[in-house]
C-alpha cells in the first residue's frame, strides 16, 4: 500500500483526488492545505509520493519543493504538479526542481489515473531495486561477519598456545 501526501487547498478537489487514490489505487492518504502543513505531515506520513497544488495559501507549491529537495531524506521523492497554472514561466521554474508529472486543471479523471499509476510504477520499481541492493548488502555482510568470527577464533587458539607455553 502506498502513502500519499495530497497537497491541496481546494476542498472539492482534494475530496475527488483522495477518492481516487483510496478507491482505485488503494492508497492511505495524507491531506495537507499548504506547504507548511505538509512539510509537517512529512515524518507521520512519510509518503511514497506526493500530489502538489502550486498555488495555495501560506506556503506554495514552489516554495514547499524548494524546501523538500533541500531535506535529504525527502528530496527523491517523486511529486505531481496540480495546477491551474499553464504559463511557460512558471512550468519550467517548477519542472526544474524535479518533479514527475505536471496535472493541469481542470484536469480529465482517466488522464489524472494514468499519471498516477505511471508514479506509482516507477516507484514500485525503486522500490523493489532499493530492497534488491539492500539485500546483496546484507548477504555480503554475513559472509564478512563469518570470515570475521572464524578469524576471531583461530587467533585466540594462537594467543592461548602461546601464553601456555
């Protein structure tokens, strides 16, 4: 199940946007008003991805992605656009802090679905890359924690032969 951090200030959309990623993607979701709420919400929903309003009160979405790429244990995680806005300006300064995907609004529900799964597929792909790493580690750090124990043993043959003598 993934998590998902929904950033809106829109109570209609928000309401529509969590429907879709509970009934359709079996997500539990996060919501968040503005930035600073969700910059809060951050350690308690530790989300898989995030779908970001840019414009919202107190802290936008620019500014709340400034300061998420700024926390490395945040920075790569994947985020959606959700806006009104279509100027080229503001859309270059946005994709430029990395996100994945860009909904422009009123956005079309199948197209919403499929940006969303198109996250959530490369994030399960992360993901299971991620587990597939951390286990060779793991693997390689058993067999040196053997070689370690079998060295610690012969040595302390040697040491007691040789306070013995």
């Amino acid at each position: 199940m993934f998590n998902v951090l929904l950033v809106e200030d829109n109570s209609g959309t928000q309401i529509l946007l969590k429907n879709i990623l509970k009934r359709k993607f079996y997500c539990k979701v996060y919501t968040a008003k503005d930035g600073i709420e969700a910059l809060k919400l951050m350690p308690i929903s530790r989300p898989d991805f995030i779908l970001l309003d840019y414009m919202m009160p107190n802290m936008d979405g620019y500014e709340f992605l400034k300061e998420l790429r700024l926390r490395k244990m945040h920075r790569d995680i994947p985020v959606i656009i959700i806006s009104a806005v279509n100027e080229k300006a503001s859309l270059k300064k946005i994709l430029a802090l990395g996100v994945k995907d860009y909904i422009l609004k009123p956005f079309n529900i199948e197209t919403t679905m499929e940006k969303i799964a198109k996250v959530m597929n490369e994030r399960n792909r992360t993901l299971a890359s991620n587990v597939k790493n951390l286990e060779s580690r793991i693997t390689l750090l058993q067999r040196q924690n053997k070689t370690l124990k079998k060295l610690n043993s012969e040595t302390s043959l040697i040491d007691r032969k040789i306070f013995l003598n």
